[in-house]
C-alpha cells in the first residue's frame, strides 16, 4: 500500500492522510490498517486526563518540550470531546500547544469527529498506532475525561496521568473511585495555589484507601505547567513507571488488555458498516418499517430481532 | 406476561422490576418490551440538560410539582452520567427532589450504570417506554449533557429544554451551536445573580444567527428554581410548545425520528448481544487470538473481519 509506504519512509502527508482516512472511516480504512499493524507496537503512550481547566494542553506542551530536549519524538492526539458545555475552546487548547506546533519533531492532531458510526476510542487508537508506524518514539493522548469513551481511551495507554486543581470545587471527593483507579501519576497543577498541599495530602488518603493491592503506588507530583515547575519530574516518574511496568512484566499484559478491548471496538465498528450499508441500500423499506413501528402495527424489538437476521445474513453471503 | 399485566395494573413494584430487567440487560428484557410497546405513545416527554450546577435537579422538582398540582402524574429519570469528574454528587440530586420523591403520584428512578454492552440511552428510552405502559402523563429525563449519549437522549424528547445560569464561566460562547438548536426552550436559571439580563440577550442573539429556518421559536424564561420563581411560566412554555408540535404535525415526524433512532439502537444492542455471548462461550479461543495479536502473529484488523463472519453464521444458525 502505497500511503502506508509513504508513512514507513517518513512522509508527513501520508502520515496526515492516513489518519483522515481513519477518523472519516472512509473506503480502505481497514486494509491501511492491516498494513500498518506490524510496525506498531514501539511507541509509548501516555494519557493525560482531567476536569476541563486543569491545564491538560499546557501540561502537554511543557511535558512535550522536556520529551523533545532528550531527543525523542513525539506525537499529540487531543481529543475534543463532542461535550455541548466543554470549558475550554478547542483554539484555545491549539494556542496553549503552540510552544512544540512549530518543531518539527512533534506532530499534533485533534480528534473531534466521533463520525457517523460513533466510535471516537477506535479512531483515536487506530491514529495513536499510525504515529507509532510513523515512528514517534513516544505518543501522548490528551483528553477532558468526560465520558465513557475518554475514559476508555486512556485506560488503554502505557502511563495515566490525572491531572488535577486545587480550589477548583472539583476537590478529590468529587473525583470518583473509578478514575482513581486509572491513574498512574498524579498531578496537582496550579500548585501555586491555595490548597495545593491539601490536595496532595487527600489524593494521598484516597490511594491509600483504594489501591492497597496495587504494587505501583502512584506518586503526586505538583505542578505548575505554566512556569515549567515540576514538569521534569512529571517525566522522570514517567519512566520510572515504564521501568516498572517492564521490570514487573505488566507492561505486556497491559498492551495485551489494549489490543482485546482494541479488538471488540473493530469487530462492533465493523458489524456496524454493515448495518448501515444496508439502511443506505434499502432507505424505503427502512422507512416503511418505522412507519409500520410508529403506527403501532409492529412492535421495533420483533423487528430488531428480524433485522439482525438480515444484517447476519448479509454479512455471510458477502464473504469471499 | 406477567410483570407487565401487573405494571399495567398499576404495580409499582412491577414497575421496579421491569426498569431494573432492561437497566441489567437480563433474560427476557426484550421479551418483556415487546408486550409493553403497544401500551406506549400517551406519555409527553421533556427532556432537561444544561451544565453540571446549572439547578437542573431543583428545575425538575418544581416542575414536577406544578405538574402535580394540575394533576398529571409524572415519572422522572435522572440520568447519572459516567463522568469521573461530575460536579454534582448523586445524593445531593436526590436530596433537591426532595419535594417530590414522598409523592406516589411521581416515580424517580436514577440511571447510573450503562451495564455491561454500553447503551445508556437504550436504556434510558426502555426505561420511558415503561413509564409511558404504566400510565405517567409526564416522563422527564435529566441529565448533565456531558457526551454524546445524553445528547442523542435528549434529542428523542417531545420537548427539550436547556438550562444555564449567569456568571457560570459556562457563558454562552462556550455552548457550542449543536446544543443550541436542541433546545426548544431556553431556562436561564440562578436569574436573581448578576448578568441574567445579559445571558437573556446572547442567547437571543445565538438563536436569531442560528435558527431562522425553525418555525418555533424557543422562549427564554428567568427562573430562581429554588424560589420557585418562573416555574410555572416554565410549564406553560411546555404546553404552548406541545400545542405547536401537534398543530404543525412536528409531534409526529419527531416521534418517528424517535423511533429511527431508537430502532438503531436495538439493532445495535442485540447484536452486541450475540458477540458478548459468543466471546463468553469461546473464551479460549478468544484469549488465544489476543495472544497472536499481541506476538504479531496475526493482526487485529483480519481477525476482526473473520469474527464478524462468526457471529453472521452463529445468529443466522440460530434463527428459527
């Protein structure tokens, strides 16, 4: 495939089309990448999550730059999430990154699109493994964790990192059990704030409470991403964890869990394609049915049971 | 059917039942939908969303009330979502429907999980249906309009209506357009605080750019929920609306495009059905294709085809 060569010899355009190509699920999505899958599995994720105003972006950009001055590549998926009230802007976020926009080193890309067939998770693992391909040494997947699927998202990464605010009303109370649970590194941001060490002190309380059969104990590191304060040691907890995740073997089972929750979100994203080409082909008889359901004469769980009859046998006598 | 002769009858523990059955996805829920459908259709539904804090608990209890008071019964389904970073704690929703949850002509049922196959807004609209069988004149879904879920669960409401407060930081620029035009009223909540007046005023300004294609248009109505102020002018745009939708026949067309979507789901949900027990009853197998995708023996994006033929074969094999 030509583009996936293209993307293997360094080709920022292919590697830019390639990702369209996913996020749009156009025709050709799936064999790009099949092609791509070998070369995958050499860069590192980490995901950054958090309550919008955190200082995700900023946390990035500054994170980025420190990856950057030990020579590694890196590459950026900021997923906006589709949330009608989200607090920052997506400009704004691209204005807090602009720090690492111009080095060439870094390739930044936001997901915004969920797409027809929905689907944000698999599109932003299917552009993670092609910056992989591409060669980044490392790939950050940033995100407001609002939903199930961002959540999802960055439970699939090598490294969580959870960021967090003091004074925000978005206290440690209010941050469930469940994300707790996801997060690798905690950081406190704006840590020249009022209320910085109390946070560190709850967040330390509820791991504690939590986590006793974890063997990694997350650290919390302060931060102030703006002024560059703590970024380093960010980093630096960064890699003692992957040192960790190797040392223990987890490392593997984790990418492991990646790939079998990676494989049902295709597997769905497929048997979808399928049904909604067969809505495409049969539009009137689609309609029909929704009258027929809307007018009481059929009841939408026989049909449902009926259409998926249809949609198996479909998919059956399309096989090669 | 047993359960839903009871809730027909006006069981309201058959009621509990029977939410709790589609909630867990267990045996019989889509048995037990069909034999429910053809019951449906009497109940209007108002959907209620707006930002975490904007007072959409307070809202629902008091227009359940004055709902009560010209003696429509009402069911209510709060809708928790997932969010690891939701401001307003569960309890706290159901302390400020306080006011309403002693009555028994109201029925107040939490949506908090998404279970096991995902489809919190399958669920939401299974849960309707059953409100709808069991004879509420009113069902009022809220929820936090955090992602795409609770959107699409809004969407499908007779009537939508929007909550904001002044001063929020959530000012008007950052909803974003595709929010705006679900709402078919507009609650600018919390109006005793500064800037009320001027929220009224962009928000006018939004619709005037964005909506001139509607026929309706969507009133902005001050309240202080707490005082009950505004309340009733609240459930008098929700008649005046209601009046609009069946005069112009929009009732209709929107409740078919309910029923679209809705269809959509159950496809999709029964489907999901068919893997998950088809992983279930092959685990080994399962297990063993993430090891060759894990080592490179295989890749996930073939594997993913072949199991899609699996499952076309096992359901058309298992179709009577």
């Amino acid at each position: 495939m030509d583009l996936v060569d293209e993307l293997r010899k360094g080709s920022v355009r292919a590697l830019a089309k390639l990702i369209t190509l996913v996020e749009n699920e156009q025709e050709g999505a799936l064999t790009a990448m099949e092609s791509i899958y070998p070369y995958t599995g050499n860069s590192y994720i980490i995901g950054i999550t958090g309550p919008p105003g955190a200082g995700k972006s900023t946390l990035t950009d500054k994170i980025t730059k420190e990856l950057r001055r030990q020579n590694h590549t890196v590459g950026i998926i900021a997923v906006d999430p589709t949330s009608p009230f989200s607090g920052g802007a997506l400009l704004g976020d691209r204005v807090r990154m602009q720090g690492v926009s111009n080095d060439e080193g870094v390739f930044i890309r936001s997901m915004a699109t969920r797409g027809t067939l929905g689907g944000l998770s698999r599109a932003t693992a299917d552009t993670a493994k092609i910056l992989d391909a591409f060669g980044k040494d490392f790939v950050i997947i940033e995100t407001v964790g609002v939903g199930q699927d961002e959540v999802d998202i960055i439970r699939t990464a090598d490294v969580s990192i959870l960021v967090v605010i003091p004074g925000s009303g978005d206290d440690i109370q209010a941050i469930k059990a469940g994300i707790m649970e996801i997060g690798d590194i905690f950081v406190v941001n704006k840590a020249d704030r009022e209320g910085a060490d109390k946070l560190v002190t709850e967040i330390r309380v509820m791991l504690d409470l939590s986590s006793n059969t974890r063997e990694w104990s997350p650290p919390i590191v302060k931060t102030v991403a703006t002024e560059d304060e703590g970024v380093d040691t960010v980093v630096e907890k960064i890699s003692e964890h992957r040192e960790y995740l190797i040392k223990t073997g987890t490392l593997a089972s984790k990418r492991k869990e990646r790939i079998r929750s990676e494989f049902t979100k295709i597997v769905e994203h497929e048997i979808f394609r399928h049904f909604d080409s067969l809505i495409k082909k049969n539009t009137d008889l689609f309609d029909k049915r929704i009258e027929d359901i809307a007018d009481k004469k059929e009841d939408p769980y026989r049909l449902a049971k009926e259409a998926v009859q249809i949609i198996a046998k479909q998919i059956s006598c399309n096989a090669e």
